[in-house]
C-alpha cells in the first residue's frame, strides 16, 4: 500500500511517500503512485495558492532513493515493454520520466554532510518564476568594500621581476528558494 501523509513540523512542509506499493492485478498499475501524485501536487499547488501556471515536476533523488524507485515492481512493469527493454539495459544514470515528473539522481556532499539524504527526494514544480532567486556578495577585495555584489570578480597581478602573472577569479552567489513550502521532501519507508 502506498501512503501519503502531508505533515507540518515547525513550519516545514513535508510529504511522505511509501515505496511499499502493492500492485492489486486487477486495477491500474499506477493508480496507487498516481494518488500519492495527486496528493504531493495539490499540496504544492495550495502553497503557491494558484498564482503560477506549473509547467512539468522534476524529483531530485538521493542514490538510495532512486535505485529502489527504478527497481519497483510498477516502475519495472511500466518500461519492460518499452522499446523491448531498453530501459533496463541503459543506465538510466541521467534520469528518467514515470507518472509526468521527471525523477533525477543527485548526489553531492561535503565531507560526510549529503545534499541530499540518502533515502529521500525532492519534488520541484517547474515553470514557476523567480522559484529561485540568486544574488552575489562582493569580493574580498578593498575595492569592492560596500559595493553592489557582481557575478564574477577576476584580478590579476605581476609576479616578482617580470616572471608572470598571478590570476585569481572569484563568485560569490547566495541561491534562496523564494517559496520553499512548494518544493516538497519525498522518504521512502
């Protein structure tokens, strides 16, 4: 059975998703995804309160996450038969579409802190303008003190008696999610 569970926890949105889901022969083989499905967009669609016209869904997954999603039994039965299995036989390590989102791995880290955990993933609506906003800081340097942040910062610099020239680049971006109760955490149990 799969469940879906809105919760609120000191203010965050979260959605869980059941990867258990127990295909009854009988009905159709996603109507148990698509009702999770329907569960996560209309919660993003309330946060957003119907302001912006979402044009597609892309999963953002951690490793754990996606391999068990690709493995399912209703992710299997939907792509055994496409183009006579060549589902299976690529490596799928870029992606692929199942139920109109477009689930994608990720995988990233800093030291032993993942971007994203292991058994989780995002759910992104797409087409939402300024869902994302970027701004820059200046640059370390005396002349950009109290100046408006810029993309990119470049300097360069003669080496001692003529030897070269020493470069350096520098950006310094601040990405912010201007709605983050729309973008919703996906678990698997």
């Amino acid at each position: 059975s799969a469940e879906a569970v809105p919760s609120s926890i000191a203010g965050e949105r979260s959605f869980t998703v059941s990867i258990a889901i127990t295909i009854n022969p009988i009905s159709p083989i996603h109507r148990t995804y698509l009702r999770c499905y329907c569960a996560a967009t209309r919660i993003v669609e309330d946060a957003l309160s119907g302001m912006y016209a979402i044009t597609g869904w892309k999963a953002v997954c951690g490793r754990g996450f996606y391999d068990n999603f690709v493995k399912h039994k209703a992710v299997k039965t939907a792509f055994e038969r496409w183009r006579n299995g060549e589902f299976y036989r690529s490596s799928n390590a870029d992606g692929f579409t199942f139920g109109e989102v477009d689930w994608k791995p990720y995988y990233g880290k800093i030291g032993n802190n993942l971007f994203i955990e292991n058994d989780a993933a995002y759910l992104v609506p797409l087409g939402v303008d300024d869902i994302f906003k970027t701004y820059f800081g200046p640059a370390d340097y005396i002349e950009t003190v109290n100046t408006p942040g810029l993309p990119y910062y470049a300097k360069q610099e003669r080496m001692r008696f003529d030897k070269g020239v020493d470069m350096e680049a520098q950006t310094n971006p601040l990405i912010i999610c201007t709605r983050p109760r729309a973008i919703l955490k996906i678990t698997q149990s």
